[in-house]
C-alpha cells in the first residue's frame, strides 16, 4: 500500500474516533505525518520569563539536563559548570530545566532557583524556567526527548542528561547518577564536537 493511502486511511480511522467530518480528518492526517517535530522547534521561556526560541542552537552541540535545588545530584552544578566552560567556545551548551518532579527537590520560584544557582554554584550557562519533565502535565518538550528521540523513555530522576548534536539529534542520554565529567559524557561531547 502506498505511503499516501496508509495516511488517508489513518487519517479517516482518526476521524472516526474524534468524530471530525471525513475529509477534514483526512486533512489533518495528512499535516499530522508531514510535520516533523525538532528540538528546534520548541520555544521555552528562560530563567527571567523571557522567550527563548531553541532554534538559536541549530549547529551546537547540547547537553539538556532537568535540574534541581535540593537533591543528592545537585553537586552536579559544578561539574555541568566546567564542562560548560571547557568546552563552550567549541561550540557546546549546557541547558538546564528546573523540575520539581522527584521528591519536591525544586520548590522554589525561578528567582529563588536563579539566586541559588548563581550564588551556590555560579552557573554561566542557560537556565531555563521552571518545567514539568514527566507526568500529566509533562512539558511538550519533554514528550518530544521521551517519546520521540532515539532514547525513548521517562526520566527517572533530577539531572538525567541528553546530549544533541549540531544538527539537534539526540545521540545519547545519561542516566542522573552519571557525573557530566565522567569519561563516558567527556567522551561522548568530544566526539560529537568534532563531527562537523
């Protein structure tokens, strides 16, 4: 069966299901499997509320890192602070996301979370707005890394880590227990650093 008519007859099973008129729910299969959905494509509000659109990342390579204040992990500040640093003019970010989905470890404001950071750890690289990483209310973003990467799969604590190529392919994820300075992440980052 040809890729078109598989669509339209997805499409019009979706359209049963939704009640949407036959031809309309056609139509929205059709946009549904033409549109591919990016890392690049979310835009996310920063630590100061201001919009930030991912898109400014195209061609770096990123570490994403779902962050918290009050966890044993949090020592780990320091070393996504390094590895920022080291690795920075190359052409690497660290993005980090406040989540307060384990043990209410991020309770705080995204001021309090940004004064921490800043004064604790004094972080340089991005800090982003307070998010959901898993459950009902999980951020889009999220459900793009956990369900439609190459690295399926919930995040199952404070400081999980994504790494993306320059081209914004998940490549690999770490699990929160490994230290952004372990061989196996230093590796990982040189690697794709040097890819062009």
């Amino acid at each position: 069966m040809r890729f078109e008519a598989v669509v339209t007859v997805l499409a019009l099973g979706i359209g049963l299901l939704t009640g949407l008129p036959e031809g309309h729910a056609a139509e929205e299969g059709l946009l549904m499997a033409a549109k591919t959905t990016s890392l690049y494509d979310f835009t996310m509000e920063d630590i100061d509320g201001k919009p930030v659109n991912l898109g400014q990342y195209k061609g770096k390579v990123l570490l994403v890192v779902n962050t918290a204040s009050f966890c044993g992990n949090t020592p780990q500040y320091t070393d996504l602070e390094t590895i920022y640093e080291q690795y920075h003019e190359r052409g690497f970010e660290v993005l980090a996301f406040p989540a307060n989905n384990f043990g209410q470890q991020e309770p705080g404001t995204n001021a309090e979370i940004k004064g921490f950071c800043l004064t604790k750890y004094s972080v340089s690289f991005p800090l982003f707005g307070k998010i959901s990483v898993k459950g009902s209310d999980k951020h889009p973003l999220y459900q793009y890394l956990t369900e439609q990467t190459a690295f399926p799969g919930e995040v199952e604590w404070n400081f999980q880590k994504y790494l993306v190529d320059r081209s914004g392919n998940v490549v690999a994820r770490f699990a929160h227990r490994t230290k952004p300075l372990s061989p196996e992440v230093v590796k990982e980052v040189e690697r794709v650093l040097a890819e062009k």
